[in-house]
C-alpha cells in the first residue's frame, strides 16, 4: 500500500524563478488537496480537485500559483515568479471521498533565496 | 469554520498515559471533531474523529463531552514515537464541498523519557 508521495522533498530556488512540484495521491483517491505550512503554523489550505477538476481555490492562491491535476491522477502546483514568502512546506493530501480521511504526503520544503 | 482552542505545549513521561485537551464551544451540531498530528519533518497524520459518542481505535481514544464544547484526546501509554503536533479540527459534514481541513497551531507534545 503506497501512500501520497511528493517530489521533489526540498527545493532552493532564487527569488524570481519558477518552480514545479508534483503530488501522486493514493491510487483511487479522486479527492487531491494542497495546503502550504509556514513555519510553527498549522497547514493552511490552498486549493482542491474532485478527479481533474479544480473546485475550490484559496484568496492565499495568488496569481502566481497555478494547480493542475490532469486526466485525476498525479497533480502539480507551479510558482512562477516565486519570493521570499513563498518559503514554505508545500503538503498534499487525497481521500476517497467527500468526508472520508485525508492522507497527507511528506511535503515539498520550498526556500527561496 | 467553528474555532479549536488548544494548549500550546505539553509534556508527558514516557509510558504514561496522555490527554491532551480542546476547546470548542461555538460547535455546531453537525461538526465532526477530528484530530490529526504531526512528527516532526512528516506531513499530518490522521488520529481519530468522532461526533458525540467516544471513539477508540489503535492510535487513541477519543472523549467528547457531553455539550460537545470540548474534546480531550487520550493516548493510552505514550511512547517517544508519539512526539509530535497535535491538531484539533472541526468539520463540518453538513456542508457538502466543504473540503478543506482548517487547522489551528497545535499542541506540541514533548515526550520525556
């Protein structure tokens, strides 16, 4: 039984770059979160798809964030242009079902520079 | 979203028994109380919810009290594994969408040896 795996688990970038992460949710999960955790904060919730479609989106989502999880399975979160204050752990998470227990990945730390 | 309030820190010996408290008291009637927590560099990791009965599984037990305005999770004999950031979080199943998970700063649990 595989659970939600992340990649890449840490990446240093300079202010300005853009960066891609990617989320493999457990296999048959049609739900997939995203959430980012500053640190000694809680996760804070970013945006969610219910198979490939993107049904709600966060005001923490700039313009600069983009999600995508095409043909319901793997996901990916892109930050163009990133800054400092993107430095976060970047988590995802999948469930069955609307309700039912969510299973996060180990993060993607992200320290931008 | 209905407001968890928490301790901030606790510690615990070693194989003894832990509870760790939260507040609730704007509840509503159909808001579950889940818990979740976090080890250090690992993403969240679901404990256990319930709604008004007391629930126990492998991991914990959970004791709600009667008015439903607070909750105390209960961990039977606590070993060092269990250090970690405990998230108390309602959900509100009667509003269908109502994905998100919205966690507050935790308890920070410190296991003595």
């Amino acid at each position: 039984d595989t659970g939600v795996s992340q990649n890449p688990r840490h990446k240093i970038t300079k202010r300005g770059q853009n960066v891609t992460f990617r989320c493999d949710p457990i296999s048959e999960h049609n739900r997939l979160y995203w959430y980012r955790q500053t640190l000694g904060q809680g996760p804070e919730f970013l945006t969610y798809f219910q198979n490939e479609a993107q049904l709600e989106k966060s005001r923490l989502l700039s313009d600069r964030f983009s999600a995508e999880r095409p043909k319901g399975s793997f996901s990916t979160l892109e930050i163009q242009r990133t800054e400092q204050g993107d430095s976060a752990m970047y988590l995802c998470a999948s469930s069955l079902e609307f309700g039912e227990t969510q299973y996060f990945g180990p993060g993607t730390r992200l320290l931008v520079l | 979203d209905a407001k968890t309030t928490q301790p901030n820190s606790m510690e615990s010996n070693e194989e003894e028994p832990v509870h760790l408290p939260c507040n609730h008291s704007t509840i509503s009637g159909t808001d579950y109380i889940h818990w979740y927590r976090q080890l250090p560099s690992q993403g969240p990791e679901y404990v256990i919810h319930g709604l008004t009965s007391n629930v126990n599984n492998r991991m914990a037990s959970l004791a709600i009290a009667e008015d439903r305005k607070s909750s105390t999770l209960i961990l039977h004999r606590a070993t060092l594994r269990d250090a970690a950031v405990y998230y108390c979080i309602l959900r509100d199943a009667a509003l269908f969408g109502n994905e998100k998970l919205t966690f507050g700063t935790g308890t920070r649990l410190t296991i003595i040896p």
